[in-house]
C-alpha cells in the first residue's frame, strides 16, 4: 500500500525560516521597543519624584547623645560605682 502524506510527516518550519526580505534590526542594550514598553509602566512621570519624604534622616545628633550618656558612670546608693550605662 501507498503511503500517503499527513501532517505528522511534513516539518513545520514556519518559525524557523527566515525570510530574506525580512531584515533582522540591532538594538543597543535596553533600547529594544519591547524592553522600553515593558519599563515604562514602572517609570515615574517626569517632574514627580519617587522618594516623596526625600532623603532618610541622619540621626547624627541622637547617636552623639545616646554614646554620651552610655559613658556616664552610675552609682548605686552607697556611691559605690556600679560601671557605665553601656
């Protein structure tokens, strides 16, 4: 008996052929249109900033405070040194 074709025998290379008309761009990194769309959800409007409180607070002042009073000596009732606070 004959053989006939079915689909199973034939290769489907329509994902692999490249055709020559198509010309194949080079980005520069990150300069691709599908990583530019997927970024520019995540990207804040221009003139708003994404730190709204700005910069974190330095408790400078408070560290000095604190290690001045961790050094302290303290006493107990008879006056008797009982070491630093530390």
């Amino acid at each position: 008996m004959a053989h006939s074709p079915t689909y199973d025998d034939k290769k489907d290379d329509s994902f692999t052929n490249n055709n020559e008309t198509d010309e194949e761009v080079e980005y520069e990194r990150g300069q691709h249109p599908n990583s530019l769309k997927a970024i520019a959800k995540h990207q804040f409007q221009k003139g708003i900033s994404g730190n709204v409180f700005g910069r974190k607070p330095n408790y400078e002042e408070l560290g000095k405070a604190l290690n001045k009073l961790g050094d302290e000596e303290t006493f107990d009732f008879d006056n008797k040194s009982k070491g630093t606070r530390r």
